[in-house]
C-alpha cells in the first residue's frame, strides 16, 4: 500500500504506514511529452525516447511496500535535464542567451545541459535555437519542482529521523567505456555517502547474482554530488543498471520489462531499506539510552 502525491513536474510515492528515512529517485524515468515540444523538435519520438531511462520508475514502484520514498519525474530527459544543474546550458543553442549568467560545464556545452540541445548519438534535438524565455520556462515548470521536492523530502526525513540516505536510479546502455558490469554505484569516490550504506548497496545487488563497479564509468551526477553531504547526515548514492538486463523486445516492436529483473530489483530495495532500517533503529536506541559509544560498528570488505 502506498499513497501518491502528483504535480506537473512529479510524482511522490510514499508508504501508507511506518516511513524510513531512506528516498529512491528517478530523474530520468519521464514520459510526458507535450506537445508543444514535439512541435519544437525534429526528431520522431521513438528517437526522443532513446534518452530515457526506460521505465527506471517502474522498477523501483514496490519501493513504498518496505517504507521507502519515491520520488519520480513526469517530464522526459530531452525536454530538462534534472540531474545537471540548473545554468548548466549551452550558449549556442539560445538565441539570446545571457552568457554572464549561465555556468556551462563540459557536458552543457556538448549539449547534455540543463535543457538539452542533443539526443544519444549526438543527433540535434531542435532545427533552431531556443529563446531565453523558453528556456527559464523549462527550468521553472520541470528542473525547481524536482529540486524544491527532493529538498523538501531530505529535509522531512532528517527532521523525522536524524539522516537521510537518497538513492539516484538510472540506466545505462551496455559496454559503456568498455565496462562489463551489470551495475554501478557512484559515490562521488567517496564524496558523496557514508561507506557503510554503499557496501550494503553493493551486498544486496551481490546476493542477486549481479556484478558490481563502483565510480566507474559513472561517480554520480549533479544530484549525487550537490545532495550528497555525509558530514550533514545526507547520503547520496547514484545507481546505474544496464538496460540490456531488464528491458525485453514484445509482439509488435515495443519493449517491456523482464519480470524476473524486476523480481530482483524489488528484493535488492528490500534488502537496502532493511539496512536503512537497522541503523535507523540503532540510532533511536542510542538517542534513548545516551551512548554514543554503544553504537555497532559495521564491519565489511570494500567493493
């Protein structure tokens, strides 16, 4: 059982009972596509789409079930990007853009910002530039509700609890950079989540029979590192899961999911909010009895 809180820009899950103070979130899991941007790009949709993390929120929906947060975007990847950050926009592809204001990195001006100028293989998204007007109109419809949202829920489940871990689910295409592993976890080489909580990440996708890279070829992206502050109690850990493992050819060209994946994922979320859980409930107990120094040491090898 689960409730749900639903916006232009999100949607959030929650469980009807007990909450930990753990979120999943999917940034790039959207599939509304409005028609206004459709009549902006020249690209089909079946192309538009190659930029989604293919049904990412549908893997993680049994979430609420063992008292996790979901927290998932509406909006497709191609029309905002909101796992860059906000200014991270290419000046070339605004007409008029305010250069003084942007902050490009070197993905915003490869056109993988904020608002993307380009779709996977580098293919141009719009046949003309974008007006400035269009693009603070993106960011404050889509890009702020996400982030407004997500600060919002770390914020409660601090206040509730003490700390708060966010799990960041993405998807990848398979080989990327030559990497053979089924999944990667990204903490920002350890920037990002305190260590225990990505070990037991690691554990729980090892028990599945899936192999596990860490910060390699992906550390976490602009919401693992900007939410990610172990030192304030927040840890922020990105996931990456090779699409070929779960996404299935069906009758008549559609993709679906491969159950039994989604049968493994919903036992590795199990298993992580189980964990969550367990130090959630420590840390209550030595609240109550005043002995910082009762706490048990969690004791496993790296990853």
């Amino acid at each position: 059982m689960r409730t749900s809180e639903h916006s232009q820009a999100v949607t959030v899950s929650r469980p009807a009972g007990d909450s930990i103070p753990l979120i999943i979130s999917s940034p790039h899991s959207g599939r509304q596509y409005t028609p206004e941007f459709m009549a902006q790009v020249r690209l089909p949709l079946d192309v538009l789409r190659s930029g989604e993390d293919f049904h990412v929120d549908t893997l993680m929906a049994s979430a609420p079930r063992y008292g996790v947060t979901v927290l998932s975007a509406t909006f497709p990847r191609v029309m905002c990007d909101a796992n860059r950050a906000s200014l991270d926009l290419d000046p070339a592809m605004i007409m008029d853009a305010e250069q003084q204001t942007l902050r490009p990195t070197v993905k915003g001006l490869a056109g993988l910002g904020s608002i993307p100028g380009v779709v996977s293989g580098g293919r141009q998204l719009y046949a003309s530039k974008l007006s400035m007007a269009e693009t603070t109109s993106r960011l404050r419809r889509y890009w702020h509700p996400y982030h407004a949202t997500l600060q919002a829920l770390i914020d409660e489940k601090k206040a509730e609890h003490g700390f708060c871990v966010l799990l960041d689910m993405h998807s990848m295409p398979p080989g990327v950079d030559g990497s053979k592993a089924d999944c990667v976890i990204g903490d920002r080489f350890g920037a990002s989540s305190e260590l225990e909580y990505v070990q037991a990440l690691a554990r729980s996708l090892l028990a599945e029979k899936l192999s596990v890279a860490r910060n390699h070829p992906f550390a976490g992206g602009f919401i693992t590192s900007f939410y990610g502050r172990p030192d304030e109690s927040v840890s922020a850990i990105q996931l990456e899961l090779n699409r070929a493992l779960y996404v299935s050819r069906r009758a008549g060209g559609c993709n679906g999911i491969n159950p039994r994946f989604g049968e493994k994922m919903e036992k590795v979320i199990a298993t992580f909010a189980a964990f969550v859980r367990d130090r959630m409930q420590a840390r209550a107990s030595e609240s109550m009895n005043h002995d910082p120094e009762g706490r048990g040491e969690v004791n496993v090898s790296g990853i």
